[in-house]
C-alpha cells in the first residue's frame, strides 16, 4: 500500500508541475502575446484556464487526502445547487457525444440552496458523473436529477454500463480500491474523496449497481437553513 502511495504522490506532483506550465500558456495566450485573439477563442481560453483551475485544485486537494484527511479545509457558504448541476453536466457534453452516449440532467422547476463548499463540491459531482460516463455502455443514457423536499437536496446520477460486481459492492468507497471489471484507467481514489467530501458537508452517498446492466449513485444533501 505504502508503494502505491508514493506513485500516486509523485505522479499528482509532476502532473501538477506540468498543469502550472499550462496555466501561463493559457494567460500568455489570452493577453494577446501571441496575437490578438476573436471573442470566440477568448472564451474558449477562458474556459481552458478555468478548467486548468480546477484540475489543480483537484490534485492539492487529493494529494491533501491521501496524506492526510483532516488537513482539508471546507467553506460553509451558500450554494445553488441546481446551477453547479447544471454548469458541470454542461462541461461534459463533448465527451458524453464523442463517447456516443446521451447526458440528461432533470433539473428542478425552482432554484435549490444548500451550505457547503462549492468548490469541493464540484469537485465530487465531476467524479461521480465521469465515472458514468467512463463506465457506460455506448448509445445509452446517463441521466442526472436533482429533487428536494423540506429537509435536504437529493441528486440521483445513473448510468446503464458495466456496473459493479456484488461482492466488490461494499469496498466501493476504499481508498485505492478498483473495481476487478474496470478496463480504463484510474487511481482509486475518486468515490473515496467524494465520499469524504459529501460526508464532511453533513450530506450522504450510496451506490446501487448490478453487474452488466448499470449504477445509480445517491447523493443528499442538507438545505440550507
């Protein structure tokens, strides 16, 4: 285990090196050093610095959690959550068509508020989303929806891919664990850091899965107030 951990710390350092290069590329670019730029390649610039952002901030905040769990830092601020929904479901729409897979988010007919950290946040609905999109079965549907009664928030995130085995079911949530049916590629620690994450903002995560046939991942969270 300690090897693997060294790896991965090492790996998250030098890609994080290689994204900081990225970000003054991308700052250079956007403030004309290499020639004047249109609206449209601004804004796609923008969108590339931003993401660059949150890659970064991805890595500290992992590299924070397999070190060491409490040293992680959470805001406690008002969050639309069907806005964050609707902004990441977005970011994926070119690869859910590459993939030829169809991505729906059901959004609420109101706006839905909750207290956390949006960042974090963020942090783990993208986990839960690419892992539907990496593990679906072509020409399906990943569908997300966002619900809420008088008490919390619940988002339902489902996918018809390969699922998980059931006896591989109840380690889902382990640091490093990777599922014995899973071909691509991937560190082990995305459902562990986003149960860390939904968890310290009082919220909780379940996953029902059925090998072959697909996963539906639960999480809820407290409204503000």
């Amino acid at each position: 285990m300690q090897e693997k951990i060294d790896f991965f710390l090492l790996t998250a350092h030098e890609l994080r090196t290689s994204l900081s290069a990225m970000k003054w590329l991308f700052k250079m670019l956007a403030d004309g050093d290499y020639g004047a730029l249109n609206d449209e390649q601004r804004t796609a610039i923008t969108q590339a610095m931003q993401a660059n952002d949150r890659m970064v901030a991805t890595l500290n905040n992992t590299i924070l959690a397999v070190k060491d769990t409490d040293a992680i830092t959470y805001t406690h601020l008002p969050v639309q959550l069907d806005r964050l929904l609707s902004e990441i479901t977005k970011e994926f729409g070119s690869e859910a068509a590459e993939k030829h897979l169809t991505l729906t988010y059901h959004a609420p007919t109101t706006p839905i508020t909750i207290i956390g950290d949006e960042s974090k946040l963020r942090m783990a609905f993208h986990n839960v989303i690419e892992n539907s999109l990496k593990y679906s079965n072509g020409d399906t549907e990943v569908t997300v929806s966002l619900s809420a009664d008088d008490q919390a928030a619940t988002v339902h995130i489902q996918d018809h891919g390969i699922g998980i085995q059931a006896d591989q079911l109840p380690h889902v949530f382990e640091k490093f664990f990777r599922g014995a049916n899973h071909i691509e590629s991937g560190t082990g620690l995305g459902l562990y850091g986003t149960k860390l994450i939904i968890e310290r903002q009082c919220g909780t995560i379940t996953i029902e899965s059925q090998e072959a046939v697909g996963t539906t991942v639960t999480i809820s969270l407290p409204l503000q107030g």
